[in-house]
C-alpha cells in the first residue's frame, strides 16, 4: 500500500477517535484537564501511532507502532469503562464505543499478527 491512509485499521481508528472526542463532549467540565483529556490523548494516539510506523523504515518498525497503538486502545478501553462506572457514559454509549474500540483491536492484532510471520 502507498499510504497509511489505505488500510482499514487506520480508518477505523480515525472513527473510533471521532466518537471518543463526541462522548467526551458531554464529560463534566471539571474533568477537561482529567479523564477528558486523557482518553482523547490515548484515542488519538492510536491512528497516530499507525501513521508514523507505516512511515518508518520496514516493518519492524511498524510493528513495534502497532503495538504501541494497541497499548494506547488497551489505555482508551479502560478508561471508558472508568467513565462508564462513574456514570459519565451510559451503559449504551459505553458498549457502542467499546465495541468500536474491539473492531479496531481485531484489524491491529490481524496486522501485528502479517508483520510478525514476514519476520520469520
């Protein structure tokens, strides 16, 4: 592929991002510097992570990327379950976002899984 931009994981990431930032909206205002902020910090760098590793050199590089934004979803997942316990996500809002955040899992763990057998 010529660009990070083609693969499906990224674009899923980019919409995962877009529904944590439109729930985080709705977070008490004292939370901006708080849990707000970390969660759109962890969301974002899952597709950001993605990006500078498809623009590394090899795929070893990418996929130390990879890992890193699986890590960063590993982060976001938690913490939106945190939200969800203190009622700042309803039940609903909370399993359409994690379900979101598994889709992107699975296509990050397919790729990690592609670059891993290439090494051998």
């Amino acid at each position: 592929m010529k660009s990070y931009r083609e693969f499906v994981a990224w674009q899923k990431a980019m919409e995962f991002v877009t529904s944590v930032y439109k729930q985080t909206q709705m977070f008490p205002k004292e939370e901006l510097f708080g849990l707000t902020s970390q969660l759109r910090r962890a969301a974002v760098s899952v597709p950001s992570n993605f990006a500078e590793g498809f623009g590394r050199n090899g795929n070893n590089q990418f996929l130390q990327f990879i890992r890193i934004a699986i890590g960063s979803l590993y982060e976001c997942q938690t913490q939106l379950e945190i939200a969800m316990n203190i009622e700042y996500l309803r039940e609903e809002q909370f399993q359409t976002i994690y379900k979101n955040s598994r889709e992107v899992e699975a296509l990050l763990r397919g790729l990690e899984k592609k670059l891993e057998s290439n090494k051998k």
